[in-house]
C-alpha cells in the first residue's frame, strides 16, 4: 500500500531480494575533508533515496589513486585526496549491493558538517541474518 513505503525503502524480486547490510567493504575517495579520517568516524551515507549514518570500522589499505597500486596496509588515517578501501558498519538498516551487481545501488556519496567529504562504491557485502 500507498502507506507501507518511505523513502530509502528497496523493493526487489522475490527469487534475489535486496539483502540489509550488517557492514560493506568499499572503495572510496575523500574529496575535501578539512582533518583526518579514522577508524570510528560515522559520516552519513547518501546511497540510492537512502541517507543513513555508518561507522568507519577499519581501513583496509590506503592505495594511489593515479595507479592504483597500494601505498599502506591499514593506515591510521585518510585525508583529502586519498583513495582507500575500507569497512563500514550502518547504524540502522541499510540496503546496499555490490556495485559490478547492482551500480546504482552501490554508489554512495559521503557528507558531513553540510558538505560532500567523501564519495565511494561498495565491492562487498556481509548481509544480516
């Protein structure tokens, strides 16, 4: 019904519904960010209709974003211009797919303080029983 779907709700196909994530690997860029990222940092999430606040639960490795190749296994923190992969937790359900599966469901922009910090496509999902 008309009154059963809110924004940032995810309807799919009953034989591969959406799955809620528990927490995501992604690949990300910090664009501008006036300090330092780190573990423990929860921006919100802007994915699809969605804005939900995630947790930074580790960063996985810091690699350059010209070549590619990895600079740092788990660094302390990331500033602007670098591009990491990292792991990040939501803080209230969340739908999101793997963005080779699903592209438009696997792009997401991160804001804080009224500004775009960060920007990012998920590469892996850990659903939630």
């Amino acid at each position: 019904g008309k009154n059963d779907i809110r924004r940032g709700d995810v309807a799919g196909h009953v034989s591969d519904a959406p799955a809620v994530a528990k927490e995501f690997d992604a690949q990300i860029v910090v664009l501008q960010h006036p300090g330092v990222i780190t573990v423990g940092y929860t921006p919100v999430f802007h994915c699809h209709t969605s804005q939900v606040a995630c947790t930074f639960i580790e960063l996985t490795k810091k690699i350059n974003p010209a070549t590619g190749q990895v600079e740092e296994e788990n660094p302390d923190f990331l500033k602007t211009g670098n591009s990491a992969f990292v792991k990040i937790r939501p803080t209230k359900p969340m739908v999101i797919e793997d963005a080779r599966k699903i592209p438009q469901m696997g792009r997401f922009a991160i804001r804080d303080m009224g500004q775009t910090v960060a920007a990012g496509v998920c590469i892996a999902v850990t659903p939630a029983k």
